[in-house]
C-alpha cells in the first residue's frame, strides 16, 4: 500500500481502532512504572570486565573481609595529635554508640566489629598484662570493649607510646591479622611520626552486612559521621559506598529539580513561539508524556535499573518527539494555508491547490511525511541498538531502551496525536473556530531570509560549501583522536555547589561531602579501597618458577611511580613471598622448610612450593588463605597487593601497575590486575571501544538500510549515502568539539556519537525525503529544493531550537558529567541542523545532476 492511501486509511477508516490499541499498549506498559529501580551506583558499569570478576574473586576468596559484607571508613583529623589517651578514650567510647545506636548498630557485622588503632593499643596493653609477647599479641578474638577502655585509662604515658608503637608496627603488620586491608596504614595515615608516636588524623574501620538497603546504609554511615563529629574532638568524615552512592543518586536528583523546570519551561516557550497555538502545544506535550510511560514501563517490564546513562533517555525522546510532532503538524499547516489562500506570506509550496479539510489535510501531511518518520525511526533505532555490541552492561541496556523508546515515538506522533488533532480541529471548526495556521518558515521575514542562506548557496556553488565543509571536518578530525577517556569515582561527586543555587529555598541542593573526604584521605596516603590495587594470579602455582615470577612481578610494581611509600622509605607492595619471609623471621619450623625450598639462594623458594605452601597455612592458619587460595587441598591462586599513591590520577596508576602482571601472565599461570583505579580504567577503555565499535556498525547498518530503501522507493541507492554523508561529517564535528573543550569520552558522554547519528540521520531523511517529494512533482530542482529548505528546514528549526536549548539547560547541572552531556548534546542537534539545512542541499543539488534524477529537466 503506498504512503498516501495507507494514510487516508488511518486517518479516515481506522483511527478509532488506532486510538484505542495504542493507549492500550501505553497502558499495559505503564504498568511496569512501579518495577523502574533506580541505582546510581557504578557497580553494574564495572561488571563484565576481566578486572571486576578477578576483583570478586580476591573478595570473596582472599580479602580477609567477612563474607557478604561492605567496608566504610571514620576520619577523625585535627590539627594536633590525635593519638592520645584521651583521643583513644573518646574513640573506643564512640564505638559502643555506634553498635547501640539503632540506625549504625543494624547494619554492622557481629563477627567484624569497628576497629580503630585505639582498640589495638587496648588490645596489645591487655595481652602485655597477661604475660603475652609483642610478636604474639593478634587482635582477634578481642575483648569487650569495657575492658579495652579500662586498659587504655591505666596507661603511663611511656606505655602510650610504647603500645602505639606496638600496634602500628607489629600487631596490624601480623600475617595473622587480616582485616582491614591496608594493616596499620589503614588507620593511621603514612605520614605517622613512628619517633613522636603522632598523627594528625586516624580511622576506624566499619563493616557492613552487604544486603542493606542502599537507604538505610547512607543513613547508617551519615549517623556515624554524626555521632563521631559530635563525641571526638576533630573532625569526622566517612568514606563508605553508602555515602557515595547516596550523594550520587542525590546529586541526579538535585540537578533534574533544579535544571528540568528550566529546561521544560524553555521548551514550552519555544513549543508556543513556533506552533503560536496552545491545543497543538498541548497535544505535543501530552504525546511526549505517554512516549516516556511507553518507555519507562518497558523498563519496569524488562526488570533493566535506571542509572545516571538513563537520564539521555528522556532528552533523546523528547527531542525526537518534538521533531516528529513538528513536522507532522508544519505538513497539515502547509496544506491548510491561513484563510483559505494558497499564497503563504509571499511564499508558495508548488502548483497543486490546497486541501481545505482538516482530515485531507492531515492525510496528505502523513502521506508526505509518513514514509521519512518510518525511515527515521528505522534507523535512528539502529543507531542506538549498535550499542548491543558494547562491553558495558548499561551501555547495551540504554541502546534497546532507547530503541524501544523510539518506536514509540514513532506509533504516538505518526499514529495517535494525528489523529487526536484531526478530532480536536475538526470539533474546535464546528464551534467556529479557525484552525488555519501558517508553517514554520513559510512566513516570510527574517527567519525565511535566514533559511535562503544555504539555499542560496547550494544554487550558486554546491562543490564550495562542500570544500568549506570538509576543511572544517579535517581541522575537526585532527582533534578528535585527542579526545580524552577516562572513569574516575570523583568525577561522578560534587565538588561544590554553585553560590546562585543558595537562594534557591525548597531546590537548594544539600551538602555534598565525600569528593573532599576522598581528596583527604588521598592527600594522607590511607590505604583503603580506594588506593589499593591488586594482581591475581591463579593456575598451576605450585610449579617451581611460580614465585620467582611473582618477585619478578613485585619488583615491576615497585620500578613504578605509583607504587605507595612508607614512612620507612620502603614499597608498601605485599605478596606471599615478603609475607612469608617475615614469617619465617619470627617462626624457626616455617623457616626451615621456607630456607630449604631456596636453592639459589636468593630468599625466593624455588622448588617443592606445596610443602611450602602447606607449612605457611600451619605456621599461620587464619593469614595464610590471604595470600596463597586453596580448594579442596589443590592451591589454586595466589595474590599481590599493591597499595598506590592516591593523588595519582587513575590512569597513570593503571598505565604503572598493569605492566607488573607481565611477568606470571602465561606458561600455566594467568595474572591480572585489578583493584577499583584498574577496574574504573577498564569501563573507560570499553567506554571508548563503544564509541568506536558502535559508530562502525551504526554507519555501517544505517548506509544499508537507506540505500536498500532508496534504491526500492526512488530507484537510487545512492541517495542513502548522500542523506548519510552529513551525518558523518557531524560525528566528526562533535568529537572535534569535545577535544577543544576539555570533554572527556565518560559515562555519560560516550553516548554522543549514537545520538548525533541517530538525531542527524532524523534531520537528514527528513531534508532528503521532501525534496525527492517536491521533485517528483516535477516541478525542478530549484523549486523541490526550495520547498524542502523553507518547509522543512523550518520545522527543523523548531525542532533544534527547542531540543537544543532545553538539554542546554544541562549545563546548570551539579554534576560535571551531566553539564558536559548537556554542552555537548545541544552541539550535536545544532551540528545535525547544520548539516540537514547547510551541508545537504549542496549535496542534493550535485547528485540530482549526477544521477539525472530531475524529471522536470528530462
């Protein structure tokens, strides 16, 4: 059935049937609104890399960490020392609040209860009363907390220092002691004076069962802030996943209520400058809501989380929303000129007289532009299920979400508010009023006379816009092989917020803490989650070569400037062999067998390593499993530890650590490295193999589907490669643009190319599609080309004006990511303006002579 009758067909013979399937296909769907989870985390981008599932591995195998659980973080700092008996007595004091407090209490582990430096000096003077060695003294079991206070109250001040001493320097450093990760350097910073037994800031470690809710963790480690703030001198900061992941989903949420009033109340102005008509604003608004219920309840359906990729969604549907409704209401204007007239402000739209009906009217709009809003749809959904091929699970997700979205942008604007509008003008005509309104563009004035540039141009020298165009896409080009990747946490977190928001009363955005409390805890080397990383090895690891490879292995780690230095000028990096060697230090039978598996003599064991192994799980049964994994007898994998500098950026970490797995990576055994910089440069690295991957298949795909479709509708295949041509030039454009700006490929904005070519292709097929209209009315090239630049280069306008301005808006966002997806979308729709209103009509007037596709001029 061709276009034009399978448009009279909807819009005289079954629209009833056609309003009634779709909204209840709306409805069902809105019913999985209730299922939309919403999870700003950034665990979900992490999964699927090699890193990420060696990371789980080590947690749950090898950390020391009790299972099921999650760690946070209490930072007291102050100007003086806060290693004191009175420091040590506020903080053992304000442990018992946290396991009483019914917020904090609920959520921590009973078998890993908080633990700070304090508690170990309680520890080490109460075994020393017992009669137990220093070399001796293990944290665990530990006794109750009343005790551990009344022990530090009975301390000289000799004591004091010597059991500080102690503590940071043997008890934490013990292979048997095995949480928290980083030892001692876990709860003093590396700037501990050993000599003075002082530090400027210390932490106490928290445990958390793992299957709190989100809510109730960031409440729980918010109260703890809380209450350490309000019963220790100094201040207290907490580093804990709940913090951050709180700060993150209220950081979404800050910005939307702040910028997604704005940016609607733009639209809205923008919507009734250009329709100058309340009901068709109306009717656009209300078909935008129901593509976002169609949208978001296949969300809730599919069970796929909401998370920070998913606020592109409502932008990319409004803006291609708003651009079908345009061009479906500018076609049914231009077929009913204001009073009844064919002349249109000094401007007319070909030969044929106009329809004076509402329903012909509406019926020739959508027999004009049915066949470009299903081509668009096509493949602007393409474009996005190229994401398919991404590594990044939320990646893949966004593209089909969008996809879906997408085809029902298609069903509600080229189906639904049609029809709705025919019945609305129709009812408003038979009160008397008249619905006659004039197009975009087609008015005359100044925005008819700035649409006539390209036209102009195109007529007087298409080859020089194109030589103009391709000399801006080569200077474009040579940037955007500079544009940066990267994934860093603190690029998520607000830093501050921006002094105009103050005022703003019930919007006024809370207080965001944890990118200064990281910054902090870098500044003072903690080692905690955050500045360890991690090498992995597992296979045939009882071979003799196995731990010559792992020193070899330790010794590139340490070559690496990232590698974190102790207040001892030695490595922080830890692996079985070092552990092992203090070991054998302390224990005469472990050395034994640890000295005779050593031929060469170079303190690395070179043969019989199972017994070697098995002696270690006997001499130090509780730390030995940290170190070297076994299952069921067999050792199966082995683990370096590598804590790094925190002030370097996450990049350079994983540039110097990687390298370090080289050495154990093959020959029966695999080696990777991980730890959270490792694992957010991977996301990065598949981030960018998205951008590459996707914008191949998307070209690749999208040139197909047009030259197939042109080639069966027109007869001219390469007709799909000259609506395409724009596009491309676009992408180059808009990374071009990234790299001047500063704008890194991240989480949010890795998805650009997807959208420039999905926005693009919708404004090039929409150019393409009505001049090959006005063509084959044989009216000449000149007359098909000026109908389609004033006609739909003006609904284009629209369109950009409205899309672009509202996502603009982004950039008031508290979220830097969020204001650089906004910044860089808004270029996009304009660079897809430009090249379906600039770039394209050149382009048509070169191929119609190429292909000698005017029949006027046959």
């Amino acid at each position: 059935m061709k276009p034009n009758s399978l448009a009279e067909s909807v819009v005289y013979e079954h629209r009833r049937k056609v309003v009634a399937v779709t909204l209840a296909v709306v409805f069902v769907l809105g019913l999985g609104l209730p299922g939309v989870v919403l999870d700003t985390t950034l665990e979900e981008f992490r999964g699927g890399t090699a890193e990420h599932a060696a990371d789980g591995y080590i947690t749950d195998n090898m950390s020391g960490q009790a299972a099921n659980s999650t760690g946070s973080f209490v930072v007291i700092a102050d100007d003086e020392n806060v290693l004191t008996k009175q420091r040590y007595l506020q903080q053992l004091r304000v442990q018992r609040q946290l396991r009483n407090d019914p917020v904090v209490g609920a959520t921590l582990i009973e078998d890993q209860q908080p633990l700070g430096i304090s508690n170990v000096v309680a520890i080490v003077a109460i075994r020393r009363e017992e009669g137990v060695d220093a070399q001796e003294i293990t944290v665990e079991p530990r006794p109750p907390l009343d005790e551990q206070i009344e022990a530090i109250e009975g301390l000289s001040e000799f004591e004091l220092e010597l059991y500080t001493s102690y503590a940071v320097g043997i008890v934490m450093d013990d292979v048997e002691h095995t949480w928290p990760e980083g030892g001692s350097f876990a709860t003093v910073p590396t700037s501990y004076e050993g000599n003075g037994k002082t530090a400027e800031s210390t932490a106490i470690v928290v445990s958390h069962r793992e299957s709190v809710p989100a809510e109730e963790l960031a409440r729980a480690q918010t109260r703890m802030a809380d209450i350490v703030d309000s019963e220790v001198e100094g201040d207290a900061m907490v580093l804990g996943q709940g913090v951050i992941d709180d700060e993150l989903r209220r950081s979404s949420f800050d910005s939307l209520a702040i910028v997604g009033p704005l940016a609607f109340l733009f639209v809205l102005v923008v919507l009734v400058l250009a329709y100058r008509d309340l009901y068709d604003v109306a009717l656009g608004l209300f078909g935008v809501a129901l593509v976002l219920v169609w949208t978001f309840g296949f969300m809730g359906w599919a069970g796929i989380t909401f998370n920070q990729l998913f606020v592109a969604v409502p932008v990319l549907l409004m803006g291609l929303s708003i651009d079908y409704a345009i061009h479906v209401f500018m076609r049914a204007r231009e077929e009913r000129p204001p009073d009844g007239g064919d002349d249109v402000g000094g401007f007319q739209f070909g030969d044929e007289p106009r329809s004076t009906s509402v329903r012909k009217a509406m019926a020739t709009a959508l027999g004009g532009v049915g066949a470009a809003l299903a081509l668009v749809t096509i493949t602007t959904a393409t474009g996005f299920l190229s994401n398919l091929v991404s590594g990044v699970a939320p990646v893949r997700q966004f593209g089909l979400v969008s996809a879906v979205g997408i085809a029902g942008a298609f069903v509600v604007f080229g189906l639904l508010v049609p029809i709705l509008k025919v019945e609305l003008d129709e009812r408003l005509e038979a009160r008397g009023a008249d619905r006659r309104a004039p197009a975009v563009g087609t008015e005359g004035g100044r925005l008819t006379a700035l649409l006539a540039v390209p036209l102009v141009a195109a007529r007087r020298s298409p080859k020089g816009v194109l030589a103009a165009a391709l000399v801006v896409t080569l200077i474009a080009g040579g940037g955007a092989a500079t544009v940066d990747t990267t994934f860093e946490q603190e690029d998520l977190l607000v830093e501050e917020t921006p002094e105009w928001m103050d005022g703003l009363g019930p919007l006024e955005p809370g207080n965001y803490t944890a990118q200064e409390n990281i910054a902090f805890v870098d500044r003072e080397t903690y080692i905690y989650s955050g500045t360890t990383t991690q090498i992995l090895v597992r296979g045939d690891v009882t071979a003799d070569d196995t731990l010559d490879r792992v020193q070899a292995a330790s010794d590139t780690a340490n070559r690496s400037g990232s590698v974190l230095i102790l207040p001892d000028d030695t490595n922080a990096t830890q692996s079985p062999i070092r552990v092992m060697a203090d070991l054998a230090d302390d224990d005469a039978a472990f050395n034994e067998t640890f000295t005779a598996a050593d031929t060469d003599g170079d303190g690395v064991p070179d043969r019989n390593l199972e017994a070697v192994y098995d002696a270690f799980y006997e001499a130090a049964p509780d730390g030995a499993g940290t170190w070297v994994h076994r299952e069921d007898g067999e050792y199966v994998a082995l683990r370096l530890v590598v804590p790094v500098n925190g002030t370097e950026s996450e990049p350079a970490i994983a540039e110097d650590i990687r390298p370090a797995a080289a050495p154990v990576d093959g020959d029966g055994l695999s080696a990777i490295a991980t730890g959270q910089p490792i694992m957010n440069q991977a996301v990065a690295e598949n981030l960018l193999s998205t951008v590459v991957d996707s914008l191949l298949v998307t070209l690749v795909v999208v040139l197909g589907v047009l030259m197939a479709v042109y080639r069966r509708l027109e007869g001219y295949a390469t007709l799909g490669a000259v609506t395409l041509a724009p596009v491309a030039l676009a992408v180059a454009w808009i990374t071009g643009s990234m790299a001047a700006l500063g704008i890194p490929f991240n989480v949010m904005t890795a998805l650009i190319t997807s959208f420039t070519i999905g926005l693009g292709i919708d404004y090039s097929i929409h150019v393409s599609e009505r001049y090959v209209y006005e063509l084959n009315r044989d009216i000449g090239t000149e007359a098909a080309l000026e109908n389609a630049v004033f006609g739909t280069g003006g609904a284009l306008l629209g369109s950009t004006a409205s899309t672009a301005g509202g996502i603009a808006i982004l950039g008031l966002a508290l979220l830097v990511p969020l204001q650089q997806f906004g910044i860089i979308t808004a270029l996009t729709i304009v660079y897809a303006f430009l090249g379906s209103v600039v770039v394209l009509p050149s382009l048509l007037v070169l191929w119609t002579e190429w292909a000698d596709a005017d029949p006027a001029a046959a």
